[in-house]
C-alpha cells in the first residue's frame, strides 16, 4: 500500500508555493532565480550569486519604499490642504438647462 502525504498537507504547500512564487515574481525574480534562493533555504551557504541577486532586491525594496513614503507624504500634505478649506458647495446648474 502507497502511503503519500495527506491531500490537505498537499494542498497546504502548495498554497505556500504559490504564494512565494507570487511574491517573489512581484520582486522581480525568474523562476530560475526562486529556485535558486529556495535551494540557499536549505541551510547550505548561499551561492555568491544568489547572495548578489537578494542584496540587489533589497536595495530595489527600501529604494520603492522611500518612494512611496514620500508619495504618502505627499498626499498627506494634499489631504490636509483640502480638508482647511472645508467642504466645497456642489456646482449649482444654471436655471433653466434641464
């Protein structure tokens, strides 16, 4: 008899590689590069590439995220200058243009 790993168990790792394969594609990896950081998970030193390949990723990271910290404030100051002004009176049609 054929003992496997229990359908949920399945189901369950494959959700977790999807997800990392999500994730890691929405950073700009290959899947050629996910697999090669996923080999470096498993406790063996990274290949100096694969080392290269993350620090590049997460320069690009903290580079996007003071990006959009800056928008944020940006939109922040925005929202805090049209919100002094109070709220605006909806345009009135002129009589007769129905």
């Amino acid at each position: 008899m054929r003992r496997g790993v229990h359908p949920a168990i399945r189901e369950e790792r494959t959700s977790l590689i999807r997800a990392i394969r999500r994730q890691a594609r929405a950073l700009g990896f290959s899947l050629a590069e996910i697999g090669d950081v996923l080999k470096g998970m498993s406790g063996d030193p990274p290949a100096p590439a694969t080392r290269a390949l993350l620090e590049d990723r997460m320069a690009r990271v903290e580079a996007q995220m003071q990006g959009l910290a800056d928008l944020r404030g940006l939109l922040q100051q925005r929202l805090t200058e049209v919100c002094a002004l109070g709220p605006q009176p909806a345009p009135v049609a002129p009589r007769g243009s129905s």
